[in-house]
C-alpha cells in the first residue's frame, strides 16, 4: 500500500536512554538517537542527535548549552538567591490594606 498511514520499517530502532537523565516536559526524542549518563535535556526540545554524557542541551534542534556541572552551580546559585529574596521579603512586607 502506498498510501499506508502508520508504515512499516525496519531501518527505525529506538532511542536509548541511559541512566540519570533528566528530560523536561514536551521534549521529542528522534528514533536512533541515544541519550547517555548524567545529561540533561530542557523542555521542548527536540533531540535529533545523540547527547553526550554530562551535557545540557536545549532547543530545535537541541544543542549543548552547558555541563552538567556548569548547570548545577547556576541553580545552586539562583536557589541561594530566591531564599535570600523571600527571607528579606518576609521582614519588609508590604502594609496591609484595609477595604
């Protein structure tokens, strides 16, 4: 059948997903594509090549961004920073209103 909705093949694998990876939300991982240890791939993406080991990668087509150890030190320092706002936001708060 030419026009066959769902076809068969047999050059498609599936990809590989190796272990401690963390992959956001609505990401599109290609068939023959492997992801290997301690990588990281950011929401929406769509990964048509393999993904290296302790690499962030992002976008479509996604591309490494950063390690993975450049990207836990942001969001250690940006967790830091969010505790230090709502702590100084807890002291300063604004005046309640009255209706």
């Amino acid at each position: 059948m030419l026009n066959d909705k769902f076809p068969h093949s047999r050059c498609l694998t599936p990809s590989i997903i190796k272990s401690n990876v963390v992959i956001g939300g609505c990401v599109t991982i290609l068939p023959n594509v492997t992801v290997y240890e301690n990588s990281i791939i950011a929401a929406g993406s769509v990964v048509t090549k393999d993904v290296p080991p302790m690499t962030l990668v992002k976008g479509v087509p996604a591309k490494p961004m950063m390690t993975r150890q450049e990207y836990e030190n942001k969001r250690k320092a940006f967790i830091e920073a969010r505790k230090k706002h709502s702590l100084y936001s807890r002291f300063t708060a604004p005046p309640s209103r009255k209706l």
